[in-house]
C-alpha cells in the first residue's frame, strides 16, 4: 500500500486529486470513508473533480452520467440522460 495523501487532506464531502503512478486519481470522503477513482470520466474523458456527489454516486459534469463510487459502476440514474436513436428513427432517416 502506498500512501497517497492525508485523511485530513480530503474533507468531508470533498475531492482531491493526487498522482499514483502518472495516474491522476481522485478521492472522495464521504462520512470518513474515502473512496478512490480515476479522475477521467470513462464516455468522453472529463475531468471528474467538477462531478457531483450524491447518494453514493459521482456525475461527470459534463454530460452527466453517474457512476457508484463503492464498485465504479454506472448508475442508470443519469442527470441528463443521453438520447439513443431507435431502429425507426434510423430506418425514417434512411427513408428521408
Ligand atoms: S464525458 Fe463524462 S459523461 Fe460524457
């Protein structure tokens, strides 16, 4: 284990950046736990410092999407959903 930063660096509900390896990685204290990701969001690489936390959850500021700060996965609950385009709205874009 290499130690990155201070508990005390990181208060509670806020972020900090450090370095680990060249990897830019950002923690997050919630209630003294301290959670740890990278700071690129995975769809289109925002930084993730601007990401709003809530209920467990971090969104990229950028186009919303959320992940579980616990295990890193997306959470379906978005901020600003992305609209996807349906079979039949590619099929009328062919048709037009
Ligand atoms: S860059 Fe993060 S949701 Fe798009």
């Amino acid at each position: 284990m290499t130690p990155v930063a201070k508990i005390s660096e990181v208060p509670n509900f806020g972020k900090k950046v450090v370095s680990v390896s060249g990897l830019e990685i950002l923690l997050v204290n919630i209630k003294g736990t301290i959670y740890a990701c990278e700071n690129e969001c995975p769809h289109q690489g925002s930084p993730m410092t601007a990401g709003v936390i809530k209920e467990g959850t971090i969104s990229c500021p950028r186009h919303g999407y959320r992940f579980n700060l616990a295990d890193a996965r997306p959470n379906q609950r978005r901020r600003h959903p992305h609209r996807s385009v349906t079979e039949e709205q590619k099929n009328r874009s062919k048709r037009d």
